[in-house]
C-alpha cells in the first residue's frame, strides 16, 4: 500500500514538469527571426534516453499498520470491605511485589464478630469435653451391666444344676414311697424342694433379662452421648469456618497487589471512605499496577491482510521515541481470530521483552509485518514510474523501433526503491528510467547503451 504523500508528490512533481516544458515551448512575444534550417533541425532531434527491464524478483509481501505498546498485565485494583483508609502505602511509580499491602482500611466491626466467633468456638469446645464425659460414663454404665448378666448368668448354671438334683431326688423318693419304703411325707418335702429350685431359675432368668436390658439402655446412653459429642464437634467446626470466613473478610481490608508490578494510578487518599468491591467516591479503582517487565504491542491487521498473518511471522517495529535506534525485530506472538466488526480488522500481539523498561504502555509506532513466503514479482525503479495529476501511474515503454508508448499501469509492493507492476507490462519490455521530459505516443528516442 503506497503512502499517499508519495503519490502527491510525485503527482506534484509530474505537474511542475509540465509547466516547465509547457513555458519552455511557448514562443516570446516579440520572438527573434530564428532560421528554417536551425527550426528544422529542433523538431528531428531524437532524445537520448536510457532503459531498465521489467525484472521478475523473488519479494515478500509486508503489511504496515500502527503499533500500541501495553502492559502485560493491567489490574484494577478495588476494595472488598468497607471502611476508611488508614494507610496508603504505595504511590505511582512504585515496584510492587505480589501479595504487597497498599492501602489498609479500618473495619472495627469485622474484628468484633471476629472476638464473638472466637466465644462461640470456647463454648462449643466446652460442649465437646461435656459430651465425652456423657460418653465415658454411659461406658461405665454398659461395662457394669454386663457384669451385673455375667453374673446372673453364672449363677443360672448353679440354680439349673440344683434344680436337677431336686428332680432326681424327687424322682427317687416318688419310687420309695410307692414300694412304701418311705412316708408320703418325705416326698411332700422333696417335692416342695423341687419347686422351690424350680422358682428360683425362674427368678434368676428374669434376673438376666434385666440386665441384658440394663446392658442395652447403657449402650443406648453411649450412642446418645456420642450424638451429642458428633453435634458439638460439628457446631464447633462450623463456628471455626465463620471465623476462617471473618479472617478473610478481615485480610480484604488490606488492599494488595496481585502480581508484580509498577503503581501506575492512584485514586485514593488516607481517612477516605470506600465501599466493599467497588469504588472510591468518584468512582475510580484504588489503584492500578502494570506488569511492564514484559509487554504486549498490538497491531490490529486489515481484513485484507489478515488471513495471511500467522505466528511466528517476522516484524518490525519502530517507534517515533526511538527514531535514532535500530528498529525492534520480532515475531508474531498471537492472532485473535475474528475480525473486529466496527474496524474490520485483526487483532495481532507481539511479546517484547522489556527489563530496562524502555517501552511505556500507550507507546504509539509502527509494525512492519512479513506475510506469506517469497513470490516473483515483476518490479521496476521507483523512478522510471510517473503519476498522472488523478495518482493513476504510468510508464513509457520503449518499441523494438525505439518508439515510445505510454502504458497505464497497476502497481503493488513499494519498498522505496522498486515497486511492483501487477498489470499493464510483462517482463523483459523495456521502460525508459528517470527522465525529465514527458514523451508523447509514436516519439523517436534513442536508447543509450549502459
């Protein structure tokens, strides 16, 4: 894309030649006798003239467009508690480290919860030890009534070993009073002495009822006091995540930085009051901190351009703050993708370096980048193509018979010395070179040797 001031110029030029062979041409007012011969011999002058060819050259196509230099990172910074500002402990221009206090603000009623929270946690923790006891005890509580069906339960083997001895006896006496060895009074004895064991394994299976009972309530009690210590332990957890959740809310009140970087804004001052996550009276961030050690140089890419433009494509940089330096040469690091509707353009990043910290976001240059692999191209001398007064360029081209033709032209790349011929000419025609006289269609010239 050729600037337009080349254009002009050359247009400009093209002008004033003109009217300086128009003048040259025109006869005086009172013209002095010239004779025939002398006439004669200015109109068969031939012109001398020299060529250059229409050459196919391997090229690079390059897209110019305006490069923006930003930081790499750029945060807003705003306060998430509300309060007034103690401390401000940054200013502009300051290195920040990540994590770095810059501004404390004072939240009295945070830290009053807080001290109530801790209460609640010394309460709960009291229920906890009151819970274990419960649980100790109801341990002690099974533990003696398993003793206490341990022992019912041995002493029913004795009861059911003398039961069985008074129905033997029993048996026995029935036997001796029927052969009338023995009175019916013995075995009225005997087997009063029957029923009387017989009562007490009854008694004694009751007595082990009980205390399997007393061994179920126990355990019953166990499981209730444990409940009760899992709902304490649970009431407490829950108060120590209040406080966690109050210790964070408190910590918001010390406004940090987020990342490394320079205090680039500003906008608060101490005893000023600001509100929880968003700003400061005229609504502004607190702060804004820049990563600049590295930065991002934006071009955004005609549609044109765009689809040609990849990674890793090679691009210069010059900005006007550096016009004595060499430009910056460096490669495509990104591609958004998508065009931006309201410019029709894409957006390209590059990744620069930038430990001394020369190059300040908002930096305005110029990037220069290579799209595409080389092509032949048919290129010819900037000079030897001129520019009608409408910026339509043109050329003359030189016959076999040494006569002149001028031949409209479409022009492509210009790196300042050639400029691509996209139509009108092919390669190999001759094209007169830089020249100060216009030549018209049908004129002779002679054609000088290099």
């Amino acid at each position: 894309m050729r600037p337009l001031s080349r254009l002009a110029l050359r247009g400009f030029c093209s002008l004033i030649g003109g009217v300086v062979l128009l003048i040259a041409g025109c006869s005086p007012i009172n013209p002095s006798p010239v004779s025939s011969d002398a006439g004669n011999r200015n109109a068969t002058r031939i012109t001398s003239v020299k060529t250059v060819t229409v050459t196919p050259t391997p090229v690079r196509r390059t897209t110019t467009q305006p490069a923006s230099v930003y930081a790499y990172h750029r945060a807003e910074i705003r306060a998430n508690a509300s309060g007034f500002v103690g401390e401000v402990l940054a200013d502009i221009g300051d290195y920040v480290e990540a994590g770095q206090p810059l501004a404390s603000i004072d939240v009295p009623e945070l830290l009053k919860g807080r001290e109530i929270i801790e209460a609640r946690i010394r309460r709960f923790l009291a229920e906890e030890q009151r819970a274990k006891a419960g649980i100790d005890l109801a341990d002690a509580e099974v533990q003696s009534a398993e003793a206490l069906a341990a022992e019912a339960t041995s002493q029913m083997a004795g009861v059911k070993a003398a039961l069985a001895a008074a129905d033997a006896e029993l048996q026995r006496t029935q036997d001796l009073v029927g052969r009338g060895s023995l009175q019916n009074r013995v075995l009225d004895e005997a087997q009063l002495k029957r029923d009387s064991q017989s009562a007490r394994k009854e008694a004694m299976a009751s007595a082990i009822e009980s205390a399997r009972a007393g061994v179920a309530v126990a355990k019953a009690r166990v499981a209730s006091a444990q409940a009760d210590s899992d709902a304490a332990k649970a009431e407490t957890d829950i108060a120590r995540r209040q406080l966690d959740e109050a210790d964070v809310m408190i910590d918001y009140a010390s406004v940090k930085a987020p990342f490394a970087g320079v205090i680039t804004l500003r906008h608060v001052e101490p005893g000023e009051m600001v509100r929880q996550s968003n700003e400061v009276g005229n609504g502004q961030a607190l702060f804004v901190v820049s990563r600049i050690d590295r930065v991002r140089v934006r071009i955004p890419v005609p549609e044109n351009d765009a689809p040609s433009v990849n990674p890793g494509d090679e691009v210069t940089l010059t900005f006007p703050s550096f016009a004595s330096e060499p430009p910056i040469v460096a490669k495509v690091t990104r591609r958004s993708v998508s065009l931006d509707p309201s410019t029709r353009t894409m957006m390209v990043e590059v990744e620069l370096a930038n430990d001394e910290g020369k190059l300040l976001p908002g930096m305005f240059g110029q990037a220069s980048i290579v799209i595409g692999t080389k092509t032949q191209a048919n290129m010819l001398p900037a000079q030897a193509i001129r520019f009608d007064e409408t910026g339509n360029a043109y050329v003359y081209v030189v016959g076999q018979n040494d006569t002149v033709t001028r031949a409209e032209i479409e022009t492509g790349i210009d790196d300042g010395n050639s400029i691509e011929v996209l139509a009108g000419i092919g390669p190999g025609q001759r094209i007169i070179g830089p020249h100060l006289k216009r030549f018209v269609d049908g004129q002779k010239v002679a054609v000088l040797t290099p």
